[in-house]
C-alpha cells in the first residue's frame, strides 16, 4: 500500500499524495546551450519524462534557465550546489522547484532561499547525501542510513520552523542496501520522496542498482518520484524509470516478453524482438506483447499475452492471449504485426 505524502505541485504536475509516480530525469549539457537543451528535454518528454531538473552552477546558467524556461512547458527544477544567491537568481528565472543541500549553506543564506521560494510559490527539494553527512551524527549513530535521516530530519524541521513545507525530500547514496534503509527512514516523515541510487554507472550497472533500490522501496509504497542515474542519454534513464513503474504496475504502459530462446529458435529472434520493442517502447497502453522464439512453446509460455509472435521455420504464428490465429510469411511478419499491434491499442 502506497504511503500517502503531502501533495505537493511542480507547475501544473502534482506530486505525493495519491498522485501518479513521477519520472523525473536531468539534463547532461550546459544550459546555457539553450537549443540543445531544449531538445533534451523535448525528447525526454516524449519518452514519458515528467519533469527535468536543469543544473545551474553559475549565473550565466542561472540567466539561460529562463530563456529555457520560456520555451517549454515541462516543469524545471534547478538545481543548486552551493551557491544560495544562484538558487535565488533561478527561483526568480522561473524555476518550478529548486533542489538544495541545506549542509551546503549558513542558515542566514537558506532562510533567504526558503523566503524567495515562499514569495514565488515553489517548492524546495532537500537533498542530504553521503558526502555530506554530519561527522557528528555519524559517530553517535553508528549508521550512515540513520545519519542521514537525523541530518534530513533536522533541516525538515528547520524549515516547517520557518512555516515552509512545501517540500520534496531525497537521500543521495550510492549504495542501493543504503537507499533503501535511508529512504525506509525518510519516508516517515510524511512529505513526498524522490527516489534514486546516485551515480548508478553504466546503463546496464545502473539499471541493475536503481531497479533494486528504487524497486524494493516502491514495493513498499515508499516514492513519489524517481529518477534512474545513468551515465547516459537522459532518454535511456526515462526509459528505465517507466520500465520499473510499468513492471511494477505503478504506470500504464506496454509489458513486454520475449524468451530467453533456446535450441528450438529458428529465428532472429534477438533483432526480432527489438524492432518490436522499440516499436511499442512508447505506448502508454497497458497491454503485454511477447516475441518467442518457437510455435511449440511460446504461444503457451505466453498465454497471458495480449498479442504476441512466435518463430515457426520460416513462418511466423501470431497468437491472442495463447490461441494462434494467424500464420505469417517471414518476410512480412514484422510489418503485419505491427499492423495488429496499431489494432490493438487503436481499440485499446
Ligand atoms: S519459447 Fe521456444 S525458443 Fe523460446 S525459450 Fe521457450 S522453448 Fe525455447
């Protein structure tokens, strides 16, 4: 059962409370490359992306996040490291959410942050991680996981000390065993939570990582937001995200199946599978589609399937649901299952 946050609204998208999981992603250029951060977004945004966080290191980027943000409506969040006067100069470039290390600041410059957020109505994400843990807290708690809890938990009350809870809140670790602890902890406290391991790698390293972690705490209703960190395109960390919340049934979208193949395959079934993957990778229809690799099995390993295909020597079988229905020369099979695929979802 999903734990119930605070609602919280990023421009017109809310978040928490029994809202849909939203996905978030970050862009990888400089900002002040206005164009082609824009196309980053844009195609983050068809790939299902709810909102984009922006990172603003300096003022020129601060200055650029509003020509950005004149030219989307995609919610932004900028996101600040060190600097309170960027974190005002974004606030006041139209940022929708700022996301703030509250270790990173005296407490005379976050009180001029939450005052400027207070006055242009937008949330603030806190972010606590590893790197910054209190040395303090640490040594008396013994546990990393609860060290960075007790630090969020004392810049929360820090700010609702300052009549200011509009907040998201996130616990930065590279360690997936770490997340979760952390954010079992964290959520708590009753305000959304975006979820993430940090610094995951690689696409197929990260994935792993961030699917455990993000995974294990969705299960337990924990996470108003995600991101899935890759080193990568933006868009590959969009894809993961809604591959977990579609796996999870926390999001419509296409299931997708195909075998793990075996001495019984007589097809291309690798290159099969990802013309129709990437096919139906961005459908927001909740439908299961399978590719298989053999007539003699696939069909019955797949009775749940919505539509699927199996390699038949040569041949290709379509089945609805595990009954054949159709038999398909190779050489169009791929075009005419598409064209049962565009049925399907058309009357879906
Ligand atoms: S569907 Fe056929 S090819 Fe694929 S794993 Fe099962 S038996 Fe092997």
């Amino acid at each position: 059962m999903r734990k119930i946050t605070k609602e919280i609204a990023v421009r017109n998208l809310k978040i928490g409370a029994q809202n849909p999981i939203a996905i978030q992603s970050m862009t990888n250029i400089a900002v002040t490359d206005v164009e082609a951060t824009l196309a980053q977004i844009t195609l983050c945004g068809e790939a299902g992306c709810d909102i984009m966080r922006i990172a603003v290191p300096n003022i020129a980027a601060a200055r650029a996040f509003k020509q950005v943000r004149a030219q989307t409506d995609m919610p932004l969040v900028a996101d600040i490291h060190f600097d309170y006067r960027l974190a005002i100069a974004a606030t006041e470039n139209g940022a929708d959410k700022i996301r703030v290390n509250p270790g990173n600041m005296s407490l005379s410059q976050l009180d001029s942050v939450i005052d400027c957020a207070k006055m242009h109505r937008i949330p603030i994400r806190i972010g606590v991680n590893g790197g910054s843990i209190n040395k303090d807290v640490l040594a008396r708690t013994g546990s990393r996981a609860q060290a960075m809890y007790e630090s969020l938990t004392e810049y929360v009350r820090y700010f609702e000390s300052r009549n200011f809870d509009d907040i998201v809140l996130s616990v930065k670790s590279t360690d997936v065993t770490e997340t979760v602890r952390t954010n079992r902890l964290v959520a708590q406290l009753g305000y959304p939570v975006h979820l993430g391991v940090t610094e995951a790698g690689l696409v197929k390293q990260g994935i792993v990582k961030n699917s455990i972690g993000i995974g294990a705490l969705l299960l337990d209703g924990i996470g108003d937001t995600v991101r899935v960190s890759l080193t990568a395109d933006p868009v590959e960390e969009v894809i993961a995200a809604k591959d977990i919340l579609v796996s999870l049934g926390l999001k419509d979208g296409v299931t997708f199946v195909s075998c793990p193949k075996c001495g019984r395959c007589s097809i291309d079934l690798e290159n099969v599978a990802k013309e129709i993957y990437d096919y139906v990778k961005n459908l927001d229809k909740n439908v299961k589609i399978a590719v298989m690799g053999c007539e003699v099995n696939g069909p019955g390993e797949c009775a749940d399937a919505d539509l699927g295909l199996a390699g038949a020597n040569g041949k290709f079988v379509f089945f609805k649901r595990g009954k054949r229905y159709r038999t398909v020369n190779a050489d169009e099979a791929i075009e005419q299952f598409k064209k049962e695929i565009d049925a399907l979802t058309n009357d879906n």
